[in-house]
C-alpha cells in the first residue's frame, strides 16, 4: 500500500513538473509572436506629436522598422506662379508739361509748336511704350496756367519709342499715320478717358521731366 502510494505521488509530482515547463514554454511562444512591436518617435526637446504634428505608429513589423521616425504631415501648398503663367503688368500713365520732356521736344520740333501749349502723358509698362501729347490752344487762367479743358484742345499726338508719330484733329480732317475715322476715334478717346482726369493726372501722377 505505501509503494503504491509512493508511486502514486511521485507521478504527480512529475506530472505537475512537465505541466509547468509546457505552459512555460507556451508563454513565451505566445510572447514572442503576439506581442506588438512599437515604434517610438525620439525627441528629447519635445513630445513628438508636439513637435512634428507626427503619430506613434504600432504594430509595425520588424521587418519595416528601420528606426526612422514616422510622421504624417501635408506637402507645402506651392504658391509661386507656373513658370508658363502670363504675368499682366498694369500700364501706368504720368502728366507732364515739361518744355524739355522729350515726346514734347519731338512733337515741337516736328510740327513747329509752342512748347508751352503741350502736354504728355507717358505711359510706362506698356507694350507700345512713349506717350501722348496734347496740344492745346494756348489761354491762359488768372494764374497764368494753361487752360486744358475739352473746348481748348485742338490735336492729339501718339509718339512711340520707335519713332512712329500719329496726328489728328478733332474731326480727323487733319491726320497724320492713320486713317481719318481713326484719328477721329483717338481724339474721341482721349476726350472722354483722359480729359475729365486731367487735374487728377497733375496733382497725382506728376512726371518732372
């Protein structure tokens, strides 16, 4: 009876020695492939979401951890204009009634008029670059200043940087380098675009020389 009981024990001592190394063994099998490896963004000057706007990325396998950190963020919005994109560059117009402005100096020289009854208008960033000149009758104010009022003009003058000079009255009866509807049409222009802006033009966008 105590050999039997002895035998008894010692079976279930080894019974309960091969239970533990099984369920040993199973633990750290089940450690080792389950559990997530996790990828942790270094920073030692702030937290990594703070500082990056980046995410802690988890179970990533080790075959994909390469120990650089992962952040998500947006590619800069590009704001510069396409290298084929027109750039429209407004055309700016200055008043001059400089005698020794050169669009004045060539309209007089031309057609032999008193300096002192022309103005200009210069246009810059245009792609007819030179000027318009306007030729007036000669009165005076009480101040001894030209009159440039509508009734008082008598030509208009388109003077290009090439060289290339326009001229016309009124009622196009007197046109130079253009049809007479055309040159009627230019003074008919410069009446309504640019005499009712004239003093604006003097006081704001004054050209000296």
């Amino acid at each position: 009876m105590k050999k039997s009981l002895s035998l008894i024990i010692v079976f279930a001592v080894l019974l309960t020695l091969c239970s533990c190394s099984m369920y040993g063994l199973d633990e750290q099998e089940e450690s080792t492939t389950a559990a997530p490896n996790i990828v942790i963004i270094q920073d030692t000057t702030a937290p990594a979401e703070a500082e990056t706007g980046g995410e802690i990325a988890s179970d990533v396998p080790d075959s994909q951890n390469t120990g650089v950190p992962v952040t998500t963020s947006s590619a800069p919005e590009n704001t510069a204009p396409a290298a084929n994109e027109p750039t429209t560059v407004a055309v700016k117009t200055y008043y001059t009634d400089d005698p020794n402005n050169p669009y004045i100096v060539k309209i007089s020289d031309k057609y032999g008029v008193d300096r002192s009854c022309l103005v200009a208008f210069v246009r810059a960033n245009s792609k007819t670059p030179g000027a318009t000149v306007l030729q007036f009758k000669g009165n005076r104010d009480s101040s001894g200043n030209l009159i440039t009022t509508s009734d008082e003009l008598i030509y208009v003058y388109d003077v290009q940087d090439n060289g290339t000079i326009q001229k016309t009255n009124r009622d196009g009866s007197d046109v130079e380098g253009l049809p007479p509807v055309a040159g009627k049409a230019m003074f008919t222009l410069v009446e309504k675009y640019i005499m009712p802006d004239i003093e604006k033009f003097k006081r704001e966008n004054r050209l000296e020389g």
